[in-house]
C-alpha cells in the first residue's frame, strides 16, 4: 500500500526533531503520503535549527542531504510567480504557492493563523496542525502507523511509552489517541 496524497510541510513541522521523524517515517514505504517542500521551507527550517536549537552547519547540512537521498522528488520548484497571487500572512506566502503549485490539498503546520481559509479554499487547500494530520492518518491506517512508531523507538533505543512521551510535547492529542487505542496510560 502507499498513498500518493501530496502534502506540504511547512517549516515548523520539520524542526522538532522526533515530529520530523514521525512524518518522514509515514512517507517513506508504505508510504501514507506523500511529503513536499521548497527550498525555502527548507532554508528556514535550517535557519531555526541552528539559531534556536543549537544545531551546527555540519549536522543540518546531513540532514538535508539525507532528505533530498530519500526524498529527492519532495522539492517543488517554480512556484515564485505565484506568490503575488497569495493572500495569507506575508511571511508565508510561499508555503502556500508552494502547495498550488505541485497541487497539494493540504498544509501541515503550527502556525494556522498564517493560513487564513479565505486564503486557501479559494485554491482548494486545508490546513491542519500536526496532531490533526498524525491522528488522520492513524485513523485511516493504524496498524502502520503503530508500526512505524515502534520501529522509530527502536531505532532510538526506546520503547514505545517512551517515544510516545517524548512525540507528546509536539503532538498531544495524537498521542493521546494512540495511548487510548491501545488501551495505555498517556504519558504526562
């Protein structure tokens, strides 16, 4: 199974290092969607992870390496003429052209005030937060999400209680789903 529902991820999503994780880990095979980004989005998110997380140029230089390795088609490119066209937060405006451009029915960001719906509907685009989105595509498929969640604790040499701890900061009510589902007390 993989789904080939576009969605664009605004740079805020991409900075919380266990958030990134979870949403690449659900694009990647079987895929539940399909990422996307500018270099734009990029560059910010670059930007805040070394100026307010400390990250060196070393490490976020990897990180972006790492993303156009396993997700080099990820990248929309010639969406600059329509960022005229936007009429969203100025500061935002290319997260929206962006996702008109590669023709993205939604936005996944924190910042949904910079996404005022009579901004995106006319372009047929939603928005959601990133608890919001985690929690549809559990919805829809459970079974590899949870999957995907165990392996990202192994990976970090975590259990699953302890990942989902650590994912509740960025993501409170899509852990909390999780945790009720599978009949688990939600980490505090």
């Amino acid at each position: 199974m993989t789904a080939d529902f576009l969605v664009v991820l605004d740079a805020c999503v991409l900075i919380p290092a266990a958030l990134r994780d979870t949403l690449l880990r659900l694009a990647e095979y079987p895929r539940l969607y399909v990422p996307r980004w500018s270099d734009e989005i990029i560059a910010e998110t670059v930007r805040n992870l070394e100026s307010r997380i400390g990250l060196t140029g070393e490490k976020t230089a990897y990180l972006v390496g790492k993303l156009r390795d396993h997700f080099e088609d990820s990248w929309v490119l010639g969406y600059e003429p329509l960022l005229a066209l936007m009429a969203n937060d100025p500061e935002d405006r290319h997260v929206l052209a962006a996702a008109v451009k590669c023709g993205a029915p939604l936005i996944v960001t924190y910042n949904r005030r910079h996404f005022p719906p009579a901004a995106t509907e006319p372009w047929g685009i939603e928005v959601q937060g990133p608890s919001t989105f985690l929690k549809h595509q559990y919805d829809l498929n459970p079974a590899v999400v949870i999957d995907k969640l165990h392996a990202q604790a192994r990976n970090l040499g975590r259990t699953l209680p302890e990942q989902l701890a650590v994912l509740k900061e960025a993501v409170p009510s899509f852990v909390d789903a999780v945790c009720q589902d599978l009949g688990a007390e939600p980490p505090t």
